[in-house]
C-alpha cells in the first residue's frame, strides 16, 4: 500500500475541524439551535431606576439542567460564589483586669456598674500584655444573574431583608426584558428554600453599560442576549419585539 501524504493531511484537518466544532458546541457562548430557536419570555418595561427597589427575585443553582454544562462558572468564565450572611454584633462585658507589676506597656480603662447602683465609675490600670483584637471577616459577595440593560455588569445590591449582599456577573435566557433577579445558591436544597421573592434591595453601585455591551455583542447569536444589547443600545422597542 502507498502512503500518500496528501490524503494523509486531509483526514488530520478533517479531525480538527470536528474536534474544533464539537467543543464549540458545548461552550456557553456558542450558538445552539436550543437556545436560538424557542421563544423569549414576554417582554417587561424597565423598572425606574432607584436607590431601592422592590424586585422579583428568583434562585438558581449550577445543577440545574440547563445550567450543568456551564457548571459552577458565570458569564465571565468566573466562579458563581454563594452569599455568605453578615455576622451579628455581639457585645460582651469586659473581664475584670488582673493586676501585676508588669512594666507600663498598656495604660486602659473600663467601666464597672454595681447591681445597686446606677453609678458608672473608670478604673485604670497596667496590664502586663496586649489584647489582640480578631479583625471581623468580610461578607462574601454572591453571584446574581440579571437583564444587564436595567442592571448592568458588576452591579452590587443587598438584599435588606437578609444583608446579603450579591453582584451581577451572569445572565440568563428567562431573565432578557424582564424585572427580575435570580440569586446564586450553593445547593439545590438552599435554591428551593428561596422559591420566588418580592424584595427589597438597595443599589450599592451600579455597574458599567459599557462594559456589559463589549461583553455581550460578540454573543448576539442567542435571541436573549440580541434583546439585552438592543435595550443597551436605546432601543427599547426593537428589544420588546424580538420574540
């Protein structure tokens, strides 16, 4: 048999080429008959924009059916976080201090009450070595998925009735034209227990239109990210047409 290298190319670029196609395919930002084809959800007028806003909100989790093959990443490729709960202010009675003949290294004061009386008095004394206060830890901020034309990219809320606080780094298919938010939950069980919500938020930053149309412009394949870019462009009759 012989070999001949020009069939022998051919068959190679053939394989990349279907190699290259089946791994466009599963990319989240790839064109899929699935998403082009069904029809977007009924188109909602913008809410105005305000400090505070009452907001639909909804949860998803990465484990969802037409979430898995994403997996756990949001928009930007970028790992969905979960919203961790502020940590409440507990304050504590001060122990009483144990005198010694350590050297003058912390000169401090307290306030003592005595059950009978109402009177506040300051005691000062030397304490041998300092008390290392433990530097409270910082929230984690959730992953939220919007319509990135009424809140843009990287804007930041929280949710006043639990102080979460979470920031917009995904969208989704039933979210383009509509007022509703959908929050990040770490589990199946925590997306259930949310089920679906009128609250309150308040705006701690809202984020970048810009940036959110450079994002979403190279993907207008996909129905709902066309009607995003179209209400981002101003054109907000266009967006609540495309169905």
């Amino acid at each position: 048999m012989t070999f001949r290298p020009a069939i022998f190319r051919s068959l190679i670029g053939f394989l990349l080429a279907a190699a290259c196609a089946c791994l466009l395919s599963s990319c989240g930002t790839a064109p899929t008959a699935r998403v082009s084809n069904r029809p977007l959800p009924a188109y909602e007028p913008p809410m105005a924009r305000a400090g505070v806003q009452t907001v639909r909100t909804t949860a998803y989790t990465h484990t969802e059916s037409d979430h898995v093959e994403y997996g756990p990443r949001n928009a930007l490729g970028g790992r969905l976080q979960s919203a961790s709960y502020p940590r409440g202010r507990v304050q504590l009675t001060p122990p009483k201090p144990r005198i010694t003949a350590a050297p003058d290294s912390l000169i401090f004061s307290y306030q003592t009450r005595s059950r009978r009386s109402s009177k506040t008095k300051t005691v000062k004394a030397k304490r041998g070595r300092t008390q290392r206060s433990s530097k409270p830890k910082e929230p984690q901020i959730g992953s939220a998925a919007a319509d990135w034309s009424r809140w843009p990219l990287g804007t930041t809320f929280q949710v006043l009735s639990t102080g979460q606080i979470y920031k917009v780094d995904d969208y989704g298919w039933a979210l383009a034209g509509r007022n509703t938010i959908d929050l990040y939950m770490g589990s199946r069980s925590e997306m259930n227990r949310w089920g679906v919500r009128q609250e309150p938020i308040q705006i701690l930053k809202w984020g970048d239109a810009e940036r959110s149309i450079k994002v979403l412009e190279l993907r207008q394949a996909h129905k709902h990210i066309r009607r995003m870019v179209l209400e981002l462009q101003g054109q907000d009759n266009e967006a609540a047409a495309l169905n």
